[in-house]
C-alpha cells in the first residue's frame, strides 16, 4: 500500500525488529516516569536494540519520520532531538537586490 505521497512503503525491516513481540511499555515511558527509573528502562530498550539486524533502518525511519516519543533505532527522543539540531541545514545567506526604484527592492534567497 502506498503512503499518502504515494511512494510504497518499505515496512519489511519491521518484520526483522528484534523487539517485536516484545512487550511495547519498554520502548515507551509511561506518563510522569523520571529519573533512574526512566534511564534503566531506557539502557534496557537500548540494549536490545544494540543486537536488532534493522537498528539503521529504525533509525533512519525514527529521524525522518520525527518520532516524538520512545526508543527508536537505540535513540531516546532527546537524542532524536539533539541529533536533528545538530545536522539541521544552516539558513542559506540572503542577498539584498537593489535597484533604483525602492519600490522593487526585495530580499532573495541566491540558488545554491
Ligand atoms: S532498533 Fe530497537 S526499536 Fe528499532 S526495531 Fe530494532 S529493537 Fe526495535
């Protein structure tokens, strides 16, 4: 079946993933969970995750997919999220087109 882009989707890694069958609650906090309790779980998933044949793959489809919570690919969402400031695109330079008439100065982003 296709996305709503219309691409197929690649899914198969899915059937692969060592934690599937697993008990889902090890991948996901729960709501308030904090502290040593949360890191422990946290190494649990991640250990688990360190032997999955698919771990790029779940990865990769974690960070282009933006999940928002649990341990995917061996990454917890904070790591998620660090990652994808850290190789965010710099915003291109921007140029000032002047020309006499102010009427018709603008700003533009040069092609790359
Ligand atoms: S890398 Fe971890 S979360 Fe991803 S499929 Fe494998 S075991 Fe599951």
């Amino acid at each position: 079946m296709p996305d709503q882009f219309h691409r197929p989707l690649d899914r198969d890694w899915q059937h692969r993933a060592l934690c599937r069958g697993t008990d889902t609650d090890l991948f996901f906090s729960p709501d308030g969970e904090r502290g040593n309790v949360r890191a422990r779980r946290e190494r649990a998933a991640k250990q688990i995750c360190q032997d999955c044949p698919v771990l790029d793959n779940c990865r990769a489809h974690a960070l282009t997919a933006t999940e928002s919570y649990g341990i995917w690919g061996g990454m917890s969402e904070t790591e998620r999220a660090r990652h994808a400031r850290r190789t965010r695109r710099p915003a291109r330079p921007r140029e000032c087109v002047v020309s006499p008439d102010p009427l018709t100065w603008r700003i533009r982003t040069p092609k790359a």
